[in-house]
C-alpha cells in the first residue's frame, strides 16, 4: 500500500506534504498524459511507509491512501507510480 496524490494538487502545488513526509517521498515532476502535461506531487510508492502524515496537511484533499482513491482519480495511482520507475 501506499498513499497517493491526485489531480487536486495541480492547481495547488504548496508543497505543505513535503515538510511533514518522515521518509522524504514526496518529489514535484511532470507527468504526460497524451498530450497533456501534468504539473504536480508525486509520491514514491516503494518508499511511502503508509504513516498517513500527509493526507491531512493537503489544503485542497488531493492525497488518499491508494485504496481509497475516488474512481475519477484511480490513473493518478500508475501515474504517481510511474514517475519513479527505474530511479
Ligand atoms: S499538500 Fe496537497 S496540494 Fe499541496 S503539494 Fe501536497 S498534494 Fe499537492
Ligand atoms: S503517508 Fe507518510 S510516508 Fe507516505 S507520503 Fe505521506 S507522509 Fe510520506
């Protein structure tokens, strides 16, 4: 398991996850989708210990815990998954 970040942090972006994460995990990168470019936080999920810290710091509710994603939202798990691979 591992917490996620989702398409509310676009348009937010404060980084106020950042400072509470104990392990550090927490990066900003651009994903593409299509031809869309996603501008946001990332979570690693191989180094996220699942502490919850961040999902109540988030102003705007973008961070869940990955089985509770909203449906709309269930890409952004891949996705955060994604920008960490071969790293
Ligand atoms: S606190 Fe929320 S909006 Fe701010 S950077 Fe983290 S996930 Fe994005
Ligand atoms: S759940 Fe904990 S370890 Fe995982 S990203 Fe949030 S603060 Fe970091």
């Amino acid at each position: 398991m591992a917490y996620v970040i989702t398409e509310p942090c676009i348009a937010a972006k404060d980084k106020s996850c950042v400072s509470v994460c104990p392990v550090d995990c927490i990066h900003e990168g651009v994903a593409t989708e299509g031809e869309k470019s996603i501008d946001m936080l990332f979570i690693n999920p191989d180094e996220c210990i699942d502490c919850g810290l961040c999902e109540p710091e988030c102003p705007v509710t973008a961070i869940f815990a990955d089985s509770d994603v909203p449906k709309q939202w269930e890409g952004y798990i891949q996705m955060n998954a994604n920008m960490f691979r071969g790293k």
